[in-house]
C-alpha cells in the first residue's frame, strides 16, 4: 500500500478487497461478475469514475474481471501465516489498489455526494412503491458527528414527517420495510413496533450499499478499527444485514 497513512476512502477500499478475497477462496462459484459487479467501491467507479461500464457486453468490464481473477489465482499460493492479512490476500488487495484505487479516489466524493443528494428527512429517506403499497426505509446519520441517536426523539419525530407526507401523497400504504446492519441495534428497534423485530432475518450475504458496509464507519467519518480487523481477519461481519417489515398500522401507531 502507499507509505502515507492511508484514506478512509482507500480504508473502504481495501477492507470491501479484503473481504471479497475471503469470499471467492471460501466460494470460488460467487463468480467474479456477481461479486464485483454489487460492491460498493466498483458501483461506485462504473457509476463516477471513467473508463469502465458494468456491463459483460462491455471489453473493459471483462477485462477487469479476467485481471482480477488472475490476479486473485496468481497470488492463491501465497496465503499464509506470514502477514498479519496472509500474503495471499494481500497481495491481492495491493493488486487491486494499485490497479483501481486511482479511479476509487476520483469516484468516491462523488458517490458519497450521491448519496446524500437523495431527499432525507433528518437521518431517514424512503422508497415508496404503489403497486405494491409498500414503503422501504433507508438511513444516514446526517447528524454526525454526533451519535444519530444521542436524542432519540428526533428520530421518532423524523418518521412522523415521513408518515404524513406519504399519506398526503398516496394514501396509506400497506407494508413498511428497513433492511440494514442497524436492526441489530436497541434505539432502533425500539423505534419500531413488536411485530417488526419478530420479523427479522438475517440477509443473504450480498454485500452492496451501506445497509452492510455503514458498519465500519464511526460518527465522525472514521473506519471502525475492531469490525474492520474481524472482517480483514476471519471474512466476517460483526452484523450482518437483517431485513425486517411489519404493517403499515403497526408502523403507524409505534410511531405516531
């Protein structure tokens, strides 16, 4: 890696590179398009950065994959005791920074800024889907750096903005759904009813967008050391993704 002390956007990279090492030794099948093709760090640099469109029709886009898989088989005798990561893999991560991380730098501002462009009310934003009646939440903590929940009643009051304005909108849905690491999380079950913490399940491990990855990213914008390290070391997630839903009623009336 460079001698500087590295980014939070290179951090993000290198531990989303770490990770889908783990992945594709354990389940080789993943498959190098499925795999890279829902990571954070490649949407972002086809969706922001130039050169590279995710897209198997695409030369570049099959190139990437063959560089990487060869790559990832170049280096698969290396693995071993004799780094902290094993050689193995990061040799593999250092690969992937030296051939991507430059695009990386140019996209992930962007990214983050596209993130945010979405409409939030306070720390929550939403989907709402007619044909199905149904609303998806989805979270940021845009108080930071302040703990998102240092007064919990402001975010109580935030999906009481969010109840009023779909019902003005479009009447009142049928279902509420929240997919993310942060079901595991007390102030936000409580947020929700009863029926919706009987409700969660553990995500398929299909690691895109920050319902996985907002884990690692501490009130003030740093990389959380601990999960990090699990996930360097063993390919685990300290949290992994629940997704959970209830009624719009019993939504409703934890809420209001």
């Amino acid at each position: 890696m460079s001698g500087t002390v590295p980014s939070f956007p290179q951090e993000m990279f290198e531990l989303q590179a770490n990770y889908l090492h783990h992945r594709l030794s354990r389940e080789p099948w993943w498959g190098m398009d499925y795999g890279f093709g829902n990571f954070t760090q490649f949407k972002g640099i086809c969706k922001f950065a130039p050169g590279v469109t995710m897209d198997l029709d695409d030369h570049a886009w099959r190139g990437l994959l063959s560089e990487c898989w060869n790559a990832l088989q170049r280096h698969a005798g290396k693995s071993g005791p004799s780094t902290e990561l094993g050689a193995g893999r990061a040799a593999f991560v250092a690969f992937l920074w030296e051939r991507w991380g430059t695009r990386w730098l140019t996209a992930f501002p962007i990214y983050e800024r596209g993130l945010l462009s979405e409409k939030y009310t306070g720390c929550f934003r939403y989907d709402f889907n007619p044909e199905h009646r149904a609303v998806h939440l989805h979270f940021h903590n845009l108080d930071a750096p302040l703990s998102p929940f240092a007064q919990p009643g402001k975010r109580r009051e935030d999906l009481r903005k969010i109840i009023a304005e779909i019902e003005e909108q479009h009447g009142k849905p049928e279902r509420m759904s929240f997919d993310s690491w942060m079901n595991h999380l007390k102030p936000i079950q409580e947020l929700f009813p009863k029926s919706f913490a009987a409700s969660l399940v553990k995500a398929e491990e299909f690691p895109k967008g920050y319902g996985w990855w907002g884990q690692f990213i501490t009130r003030d914008g740093k990389m959380h050391e601990r999960r990090a390290a699990l996930l360097k070391e063993k390919g685990v997630f300290e949290f992994p993704r629940l997704n959970g839903g209830c009624s719009w009623a019993d939504f409703r009336a934890a809420v209001m």
